[in-house]
DNA sequence: AAAGACGCCAACCGCCTCTAG
DNA sequence: CCTAGAGGCGGTTGGCGTCTT
C-alpha cells in the first residue's frame, strides 16, 4: 500500500495557472508567508490545487526576483562545470545562480546545455581513444603493476578516515578547511567553495586539493578528478597516484576525461574514473559499502554502474575484446 | 497550406528526507 | 526510538509553438 495522498486528487484542479489564480497566491503569499504550510494554504484562499502545486507555482514562477531564459555564457559554464562535478543536483546548482530556479536550469540544461556537451564530447572521443588505446598497451606490459594500483588503492575515504583536512588552493585563494566526506552538504561545500571561487574562469583554473587523511596519510587530489573540463593537456595529475607512471600524467588524465566524458548523463561522475577503483580498507577486505550508510542518495554510481554501456555505442574504435575485469572496471567499460 | 517532427517549458508524479509529536 | 505527514527534489510528461518537408 503506497502513502496517503496529500490531498484529495479527485478536487484539485490541474494543468496551467490561470492569471486570477496567480493573483490570489502571490497576493496571499506577499501579505501572510506561506504559514510554514502548503497543503493548508489552497484551502485558505479558496484555491482548488493541491498545496505541493501552489508552493511549485510560487518557486518557479511567482516568487519575486525569478529570471526566466537568456541564460549568459558565464551561467552556462557554473552550470556545466556544477553538473560534471555533483551531477544533476539542480537544487545546488540553483543556489549558485541567484534568480534562477531548479526547474528552470533542469530544463535549460536538458534541452540545450546537454546536446552541447555531447557534441563536444563526441569530438574529444575520436582524439583521446587513440591515445588510451596506446595506453592500454603499456598496461598490458605491466600488468602486475597495474593489478595492484587497481585493488589496494582507495582514494575515497573508509568510515574511518572520512573527516578530512583539505588544503584547498587555486590561482585565486587559499583555504583551509575541514570537511565530512561521508556528508553531502559538507562535501558540497567542498565542490561549490571551489567553483564558485572561479565562477568566471572554472573552464580554465587549475585547483590542486591536497587531502590529509586523519591517519596522517596525505593523498593529493586534483579538480580534474572532480571535473573533467580542467582535464586539458597542460594539467598533472598527482604522481604519487600512480608513483610508477610519474611521467604519464597527461596520458592518466586524458583516461579519468574519457571515462568521465562518456558518463555525462550520470551524478558523480566526476570521480568514476578513481572511485571505480575497488575500495580497499586498511584491512585488505574490499570496501565498496564504505559510504552505504551515508546520506548520499547516487554514491553507488562510485563503483561501476552496467548503466553505462549505453553509452558506449558511439566510442569510436569499439570496446577492447581482450580486456580483463579488472580493467574494464577502471577504464568504465562496461561488463562483458 | 497542411501535416508531421521537433523543441521548449510549466507542471505533475512519486520517492526521499526531515521533523514534530 | 518510531511513525506520520509535510517539504524538497529530480525525473518525466503533455501541451503548445515553431520549424521542416
């Protein structure tokens, strides 16, 4: 049996506003609040709609100060640049965007910002596959190697090391601050101190994170890792990542920009690349429930997600027969 | 000119989270 | 601690306008 309904669907009116209704809820609203309560306040005003309806109507549209259309390049580009980083949070996003609403940016972003990108993202494949195909052979030169970066590595943290110290700079500011990982507002606050802080260039900045775990462990983290746009060729990855592949940064992170630019349509895509990684407490048992218990609704887009395969229709050269598990997992490949 | 395709966006639906009792 | 109900949110839909054939 599903929840009781909110209100008595078969006496509601649906469908578009009509100006007298505007009227009677913006009047109502400007002169007493909502009252703390929207299921109410219809039958206050004599409103034949249902409460979670009027407050909708007065969010995305009544509501003083709202911006409709014209989006700027300068908006497009928090939008992108927010929605590769936390994914389809549009509530977050919004906050960043004074004027705008949730629903507004959702719909700016699905009819149009989306198509943009994958039209970019479809270019970037053609070039960057070429260069994780030769990767791919140096892997397979050193597979032990790799076997071991890809099972004892764990860049996001346990429950035991979650609270972290981040020293977080960029070209602009140097902050200091702790955040909860296992917290998605705090760790929102990570991502959005550091694009907001770069609202007008975040396609160009470099930020560099250095992480210190609680155990005193120090794990360098770069934004390229959180967004793929800054993953251009002139930027590093950390070389203690891969501390054997020190002088393949760009090639690693042309990898992270694949596989993240392949996953545009998922939420937190932006650490697919590593978080696909097994997630390897210190015991050696393999960790991927290290953030069940959190209030991250998306978090199991961390590990791989068959979701994807889809989007692997229009990779250019196909998806490498010979590739092992372990692999498909980090590259984001989809099983086989 | 007509019809179908496409794009846009307001609004709805249903799930999840939060909180008061 | 548990539960019910309201608020919040993201995905989806449907209607309308515009474009294309």
């Amino acid at each position: 049996m599903g929840r009781a309904p909110c209100c008595d669907k078969t006496n509601v009116k649906k469908g578009p506003w009509s100006p007298e209704e505007d009227t009677k809820l913006k009047t109502y609203i400007q002169k007493h609040g909502t009252g703390s309560n929207w299921i109410a306040l219809p039958q206050k005003i004599g409103l034949k709609r249902c409460g979670k309806s009027c407050r909708l109507r007065w969010l995305n549209y009544l509501r003083p100060n709202i911006k409709h259309g014209g989006f700027s390049e300068e908006e497009n580009n928090v939008i992108c640049t927010l929605y590769l980083s936390i994914g389809s949070r549009w509530s977050i996003i919004a906050a960043q965007l004074p004027g705008r609403t949730d629903n507004d940016i959702k719909n700016y972003w699905n009819t149009r910002l989306r198509k943009k990108l994958v039209g970019k993202q479809r270019k970037d494949q053609q070039s960057q596959a070429c260069r994780v195909s030769n990767l791919k052979q140096e892997i397979k030169s050193e597979p032990e190697y790799f076997a071991g970066v890809i099972t004892q590595t764990s860049y996001w943290p346990s429950e035991h090391n979650s609270n972290m110290h981040m020293q977080v700079t960029n070209n602009h500011y140097v902050s200091s601050q702790h955040y909860d990982l296992n917290n998605q507002t705090s760790f929102g606050n990570l991502l959005l101190n550091n694009n907001t802080a770069t609202a007008t260039d975040t396609f160009n900045s470099q930020v560099a994170c250095d992480v210190s775990l609680q155990q005193e462990q120090v794990y360098p983290i770069t934004m390229n890792m959180i967004n793929p746009i800054n993953s251009g060729s002139d930027t590093c990855l950390p070389s203690n990542i891969f501390p054997r592949f020190e002088n393949l940064p760009n090639e690693l992170s042309d990898l992270i920009c694949v596989n993240q630019l392949l996953q545009v349509d998922g939420s937190m895509q932006g650490f697919h690349g590593i978080g696909s990684l097994d997630m390897t407490n210190n015991n050696g048992s393999t960790n991927t429930t290290s953030t069940e218990s959190t209030s991250w609704g998306d978090i199991n887009s961390l590990v791989y997600s068959p979701n994807l395969a889809s989007d692997y229709e229009g990779y250019p050269q196909g998806i490498p027969q010979d590739i092992t598990f372990e692999e498909s997992r980090y590259f984001g490949f989809p099983m086989q």
